[in-house]
C-alpha cells in the first residue's frame, strides 16, 4: 500500500507540482512579466498574460516543417534533449511545498547526496540540445548561433561552477536539498553568519558572498539567453541562430524549455543564495525578485560580441567568483582555524 | 575553411532588399561583396513620360525617409531650368522641413543601429522621441511620411503664428529627450565596445570611394552641400559643420547625434528669421535647356541633372543618390570586422536602397559587370529604338 501510494506521490510529484504544469505556468508567467516590464520601460503597451501559452498553443497546432539538408535524428531530438536537462534538473530542486510556513521542506523523490553536480549538468544540457539544434539544421544561422552557443557555455560555465563551489564549501553538503534545510535553520547564504565569526570578518565575508551571487546571476543571463549575452539569438545578425530552421511542434518544444527555464533558474538562484523557504509563497516572491533583476539587466543593456562576451566572463566574471570563493575560503579558515 | 555567410536579399537586420555575401573564417570577414537590383523600380524612366509637376509627385516616392530632400532638388534644378527664384519665405520654409527631415532621419537612424546592437530600449525610446518630428511634420505640411510640400516655384502651405510656436515648444521637447538619449549612448560601456574603433573608413579610403554626406564627414572629409554650395536659406543661417577624424561607427553615430543638434537650432532659428511675403513664384513655361542642382540629403549629397527640350516633358533627368556613392564603401570597412559586426557596419552608413538600384547587367560568359541607366538599358533590350 505504501509502495503504491509512493509511486502515485512521485507520479504527482513529476507531472502537476512542483515540477510539471505549475513549474510551467510559474515560468510562463515569469516569462510574461519579463515581456510586460520591458514593453512598458520601452513605452509600449506588451503582451496579454496568456500570450505565451496562446504561442505555444498556436505552435503545436502548426506544421512541422524538417529541412531535407537537415540531420533529421539529430534535428528532432535536440528539443527533447533540453526539455528533458531542463525538466529532470526541475525535478531535482526541493520547491516548498506548503502554503504557509512548515517545518519539514518538500524532498525530491530523485534527491540524494551530490545532486548538485547533476544539476550543474543538466543545465548545461538545455544548451546543449540547443546546440545540436543549430549544428544538426545545416543552416548557416544555425551554424553560427551554435558555434556562439558553445563559446558562451564554455566561458560561462566555469565561474558558474566556481561560484556554485563557493557555495557548496561554505554550507559543506553536496545536497540542495540539505542546503535548503539548511538555510531554513539558519537563514539565507547571502547573510547568514558562521558561529564564533567577529563583525568585522561578517561584513567581509558577506562582500564575499556577494561577489559570489553576482558572478552566478551574470551567468543566469547567459544561459537564458539574455541581454547582454543574448549574442546566439542575436536576430540582427544570425536571425534566430540555432532554433533559425525550427517551426512546429518542435519550436514548441522549445517554447516550452524556454517558459521552464523561466522559473528553474531563478528557482536555483534562491535555492542556492537566498533560499531557506518552507512556504512556497515567500519562495515564489524571491524568485520574482530573481526575475526583476534579470529583467533589468536585460532591459537596460545592448548586446556584447561574442569575443567580448568570452572575456567579459573571463576576466570579470570569473574573477568575481574566484575572489569570493577564496575569500569565503579564508574568512571559513580564520574561524575554523584548521 | 571559409564558408559564406548570405546576409539578404531578404534580412531582419535590412529593411530593404539587398545581398551582402560575407566569405568568414569563423567568425572574421575575409571578402564581401554586395549586390543590388532587388528593387529596380525605373523612376528615371517615368519621370520622362511626365509632366514636370506629375514628376514632383513621383520623386516624393524615390525614397519615403528623404522624400523631401529629393523633391527640394528636383525643385530647385526645375527652378534653375525655367530660371524663376523663389520667394525668400519658401527658401526659410523649405529649410524648416528639409531640418525636421533630417531629424528625423538620423533618429531613425540612430534608433535603428541601436536595434542592431541589441539595445532595443533605447531604439524604442528614440523613435517614441522621433514621433514628436512626424506630428509636426504633419501639421506643418499634411503628411507624416510622403510630405507633398516642394512645388516648382516655392512651397505649397505656409506656417501661421500657432504652428510656430508648437514647433518651437516641441524642439524644445526633443532636445530635451535627445540630451537623455545621447547621454545614455555615451556613458554605456557595452555600446562602446560595440561601436569603437568598429568598420573604419579612413580619410585615404573615403576619399577614393567618394563618399558624401555623414559618412564622409566622419572621415575628416568636410564635405556639406549646405555650407560648400548654399541653397534654399542655409547661407543666411549660423550653423556648424560636424566633421569627426576616426572614420569608425562610433563617430558616424556622433556626426549624427550632433547633427540633431544642429538641425534643432537650425529649425529654430529659420521661424525666428521667417521673413513675410508670398510661398511661391508662378512658373508658367519651361525653356530648352540644362540644369544641375544638388543639396545635402540626410544620407548626404543629392543630385539631379535636368535636360529640358522646351516642352513641358523634361527630356532627361538624372538621379544620383548619396547611398549610390556610400554603399560601395562598406566593403573596405567590413574586412577583416566579424560577423557580428557586418549588419551594424553596413547599417552605418545609412544605406537607403530604394533610392540606388540601378540595372546591372552581368555578361555570364565573361562575367562582366556593367551597370547602365534604364533608358540605355530599354534601347538596347527593351522595345524603344534609337
């Protein structure tokens, strides 16, 4: 009895919440407020709430149309690589389940010990399908958005797994789920302190933290394909770079990675910087703050070079990170005194 | 390996049909070649199967950014053909519109790079600014967009005391707009390492392809119609000229944005010299004869050649657009530049490809190029005979 009422749990769980349909419309109306803010600060009157499900709609009812150029396996499936990267690391977040504040968080069935290195995986697989995408649609848009796809991954990747490190150091598990528990008892990353750690070293080690959390959001917008890091859709040059050749179902697909996108990262964000949540409204009111931020940037930003972009996270944004994580190193070191 | 990266004919980044065919390795632009004659419309053809007041109407349509500066040529070279002057309050009027024009332009302009950088926030602003020009570009003339204000002899509606006055209220709004805009574009770091140090144009190199008009300006040519051979009332008004030395988009966008300016203070200044008097002198008959005028466009300089046979059909006339001579310059600009960089470069010298196209006629077997007017090309291929 247990067995089966576990199996119909992970079964809601998966599909309704939080991963599923209310992951889905939370990102999409996230994706919608981002739209919303940016027509009314670019003076114009933006999209109805609907509109990115009347889009996806609209798409699945469309044909699908497969370039006869194209490598048709490969073609396919790269919409279902990033949706799954994206749906599988959702599964893995611990979303409060709760209305009001509770002592016990929700835990992911898929959770264990070291889940955040998969996660940290399965992110960089939503741009991977992305990737194939353009690679695999013999378009030369898609050639050039892919080859820029792989630039930013490759340079936006390793301050954002330096500043994950910092994290993951400073909490000392491997677990989101425990980091979460975690930040429940003792508050959120970004401002909580260590036992036995004089003013000084906590106003210092909280600089740290936010060198840290800065270094990550930079590297947010980039795997959302935002402004100023939005340069493999940069639509005056390569048209839609990879996703140029999609249409149909498959650009549905994509649609529907992109609305997820819009509430996995933010929801990771919170989960790692300033998380600590049992209810999930005050969890949702974080990450719409997330959303803001990353809105703005967007908003009052044009976009980078590519080779300006790779040495933007090269120089800065690695940078930033390196330096919080071996301050937050040190300030750990003068406290613990190993 | 090189591959070819096809921008056009049909492109986000050009609002008009024309090919740019980019050879890169990687991302970096070996070769370039640009193609035109998407868009051949034979202009100079119907202009001499009509009338000279039905050919006002249809170079009001050559281009629908700088429609007034090609009727106040056409205009002014009819004017010289039939050898009437206008009255000085339609030469002051005609500087009114042709400097609201301009504005306008090099707003679009101006919002339109933005665009291709990826800065649609300030794109959107600066065309939201550029409606306050369309509103009283419609109220001084009718229209917003074809303005239908020249005719041979003067201009068609004059400005009473209240036009006056909101033009100098909105001017003041504008500017006031403007001065937010430029700062933003002058303080945001990304917009610089977009645009500096971007698709130079040398002096050496403007001057071989003779290029007018802002581009050239920003490559240390000081080369404006309005100062080198006045029309209209531009020698009675105080104004300077924008030159930049860097020749990179950076300061075409600068020329540009001082040319706003310019063109702000210059509005002004011609309602506050308005002298009274008729719009327009009567022009009845039009003798034998040949005429060349030439004025400074937003793109830059304009010409028209007029050969009149004593009839009221002109027998000739010729048009030479500022981007005829400018869109041949992108391609020592565009060497060497990245991928990224191509639209911006191309864009920079404000390409304006309803005005330019001209019938090429590609020999395959030799594979020459030669490129002829629509009149040779119906003599030789069409049915006019000689």
């Amino acid at each position: 009895m247990t067995d089966v009422m576990e199996v119909i749990l992970a079964i809601i769980y998966a599909a309704l919440y939080p991963g599923g349909l209310f992951a889905f419309f939370m990102g999409a109306m996230f994706l919608w407020s981002y739209r919303k803010l940016r027509a009314r600060m670019q003076s114009r009157v933006g999209p109805p709430w609907y509109q990115v499900f009347a889009d996806i709609v609209k798409l699945f009812n469309k044909e699908t149309i497969i370039p006869k150029v194209a490598h048709r396996t490969l073609f396919v499936l790269a919409p279902i690589i990033a949706l799954t990267g994206c749906v599988t690391a959702l599964w893995l977040l611990p979303i409060p389940a709760h209305v009001l504040p509770t002592a016990e968080p929700l835990v992911s069935p898929l959770a264990f010990w070291a889940d955040i290195i998969v996660i940290l995986y399965l992110l960089a697989l939503i741009e991977v399908g992305e990737i194939v995408a353009g690679a695999s649609s013999a378009s030369p848009y898609g050639a050039v958005g892919a080859s820029r796809r792989v630039n930013l991954l490759l340079s936006s990747e390793l301050p954002f797994a330096v500043s994950i490190v910092g994290v993951v150091i400073f909490m000392k598990t491997l677990s989101v789920n425990e980091m979460m528990v975690k930040q429940a008892k003792e508050g959120p990353f970004l401002i909580t302190s260590v036992e036995g750690l004089d003013p000084m070293l906590y106003v210092l080690s909280v600089v740290f933290r936010i060198c840290l959390f800065i270094s990550f959001l930079l590297c947010v917008l980039a795997k959302m394909g935002k402004r100023p890091f939005d340069i493999p859709e940069a639509e005056c040059e390569i048209l839609a770079g990879p996703l140029t050749e999609y249409s149909g179902k498959l650009l549905g697909l994509f649609e529907v990675t992109n609305a997820l996108k819009w509430f996995v990262l933010p929801a990771f964000t919170v989960i790692l910087f300033i998380g600590g949540d049992t209810s999930i409204i005050t969890f949702l009111i974080k990450c719409f703050v997330i959303v803001l931020i990353l809105a703005y940037i967007d908003i009052i930003n044009p976009r980078y070079r590519i080779d300006q972009a790779y040495k933007f996270f090269m120089k800065v944004a690695l940078l930033l990170s390196l330096v919080g994580l071996v301050g937050e190193m040190l300030v750990l070191y003068a406290v613990v005194g190993v | 390996m090189a591959a070819t990266i096809p921008i056009g004919p049909y492109h986000v980044a050009l609002k008009e049909p024309i090919f740019l065919k980019l050879e890169v390795e990687g991302e970096r632009i070996k070769d370039a070649d640009i193609k035109l004659g998407y868009h051949h419309r034979g202009i100079e053809y119907l202009a001499m199967r009509r009338t000279y007041w039905q050919n006002i109407f249809l170079f009001e349509r050559v281009c629908g950014i700088c429609s007034d500066a090609h009727t106040t040529c056409y205009c002014q070279t009819v004017e010289d053909v039939a050898g009437v002057t206008p009255p000085e309050r339609a030469l002051f009027l005609r500087v009114l519109v042709a400097e609201l024009e301009r504005i306008h332009s090099h707003l679009l302009w101006l919002g339109v790079a933005m665009h291709i950088i990826g800065f649609d926030t300030l794109f959107m602003q600066i065309w939201r600014d550029r409606e306050y020009v369309q509103d009283l570009l419609e109220i001084i003339t009718g229209n917003r967009v074809n303005y239908a204000y020249n005719t041979i002899g003067g201009v068609r509606r004059d400005v009473d005391e209240k036009t006056i006055r909101l033009v100098k209220k909105y001017m003041d709004t504008i500017k006031n707009a403007f001065d937010k805009t430029v700062e933003a574009i002058l303080q945001d770091p990304v917009i610089e390492a977009r645009v500096k140090g971007v698709g130079v144009l040398t002096h050496e190199e403007a001057k071989r392809y003779g290029v007018v008009g802002p581009t050239a300006r920003a490559s240390r040519i000081a080369s404006d119609i309005r100062k080198d051979d006045p029309y209209a009332a531009y020698d009675r008004l105080d104004w300077e000229m924008i030159v930049f030395d860097e020749g990179d988009v950076l300061a075409k966008t600068l020329v540009r944005v001082y040319e706003v300016y310019e063109s702000i203070k210059m509005v002004n200044e011609s309602l506050e010299k308005l002298p009274p008097g008729p719009i327009v002198t009567e022009v009845s008959r039009f003798p034998p004869g040949e005429a060349f005028g030439r004025v400074e466009a937003p793109r830059g300089e304009l010409v028209y050649y007029i050969k009149s046979n004593g009839t009221n059909v002109p027998e000739r006339v010729k048009v030479r657009t500022p981007s005829f001579m400018n869109i041949a310059s992108v391609k020592p600009m565009l060497l060497e530049e990245t991928i990224a960089d191509a639209p911006l470069i191309f864009a920079s010298v404000d390409p304006c490809v309803a005005c330019t196209e001209r019938v090429i006629i590609v020999d395959s077997r030799t594979n020459e190029k030669k490129i002829m007017t629509f009149n040779e090309f119906m003599i030789r291929y069409g049915r006019k005979r000689k």
